[in-house]
C-alpha cells in the first residue's frame, strides 16, 4: 500500500481530501496538532475505506523535530499535501513581531522544514509527489493581510524552485493557489459567496491536479481569471481603490 504523509491534516480542506485518497487505495498519516481530532478522522476513514489511517501530533512551526517525526513513520511516503497554515492578525503584526513571525512560520519557514526532508527522500526513490497549498492572496499584497501574503509567496517560489529542482527525479511538485474558501480560517471576514469554494471543491481539484501531474492549479477555476485582471491594474490605482 502506498502512503500519503498530510501536513495540516486537521484543516478543513483535509478531511474531504483524505477520503477521496482513501478511496483510490492509499493509506494516510494525518499530522497536525489537533491530535484528538485526527485520531476521530482516522478511524472514520479507515472504518469507511478499510486502509491504514495513523493520527501524529505534529506542529509545522517546532521545525527541530521535523526530521524525527519523518524518520519516525513506519513506511516512507509515496506523497507529501502540505494544508498547514494560518492568516493571523494584520494588526498585531504590524506592532508585534512575534505575531508576523508566527504567521511566516505556519505558513513559510516551518513547511520548508518538512517539505526538504520529504523531498530528498522522494528524490533518492525518482519518484513520488510534493501539494503545496498556497494561495491567490501570495500574487499581490493587499493592506488587510500583506504578512500573510508574503508568506505565501515566498512558497509559491519556493514550490516553483523546487519543481525545477525534482524534474529530472520525476517528483511531481504540484502548487495550488486557491481563492475564498468557506472555512474556519476566513469566518467572520467579508467574503463573495458566488466566487466562494467550499472545501470538497478545492480538495476535488487538489486531488485531480496531482493525480493527472498537474505544476500548478488555481481552485476554483476562474481565479486564474480573477488574478490576471487584478494583476493589470497598476499599483497607483490600487492604492486609490482602498482593497480590503
């Protein structure tokens, strides 16, 4: 049986991810630090799709234990979803650093930690598969969450680095750049719900963009649209604009 590792497995996105990969055959590590709720999605799972499902607590930001934890699973991933992150509070980073640093942690430095370890693993087998989650948010700062944003940046060219890197091992490196999603990270923002996914649509799109070798999605859709416009407005009307 081949075996998927899942960084941020108790994000909402996860779940309906990790069924679909059980479906098609694969067994699951689920690591995150919500240990008692990856413990419930692992048994669901298993008693649903009869494969393997194991629960690890693990915090993507704690990066000197990171090679442990790998060296620790009883098989070698075939695959690697990175779904970790968190938006954190533009305000508070912009008068605390340890706030901003948080944020680049969960979502930058602590997933270049473990992605490295996964991926000179997978490049000494030639073979095997690299998810990184980004988002649209990492295309072009905006006032309300540039801390965020440059995080996320910083992994889509990280991600794009690497996919060069892991060509000619046949690793597949697959970035995904979502737009809004309906989870507990955006509650209580504005949102628009006619440009809004729901986490089965982005964990239907991860799934068949790394399953068909796919270098980079957006999900849904039409944020490649979306980006491509707001891209096109200069940054002297931006400013004007007041984007949220």
């Amino acid at each position: 049986m081949k075996y998927v590792l899942i960084i941020g497995a108790g994000s909402d996105i996860a779940f309906p991810l990790e069924r679909l990969y059980a479906k098609a055959g694969y067994g699951l590590f689920l690591a995150s630090r919500n240990i008692d709720k990856l413990k419930a999605d692992a048994q669901a799972i298993t008693n649903e799709f009869s494969v393997e499902a194991i629960a690890y607590r693990f915090d993507v930001t704690e990066t000197e234990t990171h090679q442990q934890f790998y060296d620790s699973l009883p098989k070698r991933p075939i695959g690697i979803i990175c779904l970790a992150g968190i938006l954190g509070e533009q305000k508070v980073s912009e008068k605390e650093f340890r706030e901003a640093q948080k944020v680049i942690d969960a979502n930058f430095s602590g997933l270049v930690s473990i992605v490295h370890i996964a991926a000179n693993d997978l490049e000494s087998g030639k073979q095997g598969f690299i998810v990184g989650v980004s988002s649209v948010a990492g295309e072009k700062g905006r006032k309300s969450n540039y801390v965020y944003a440059s995080a996320k940046a910083g992994f889509t060219a990280f991600l794009s680095g690497l996919r060069n890197r892991l060509h000619e091992s046949h690793v597949q490196v697959l970035t995904v750049h979502p737009g809004f999603i309906r989870t507990k990270m955006i509650e209580g923002r504005t949102t628009y719900g006619f440009i809004t996914a729901t986490p089965e649509e982005v964990a239907a799109d991860i799934f068949r963009g790394q399953q068909s070798g796919k270098d980079f999605i957006y999900s849904k859709w039409y944020w490649r649209y979306i980006m491509l416009a707001f891209s096109l407005i200069p940054e002297s009307i931006v400013k004007r604009l007041n984007f949220k």
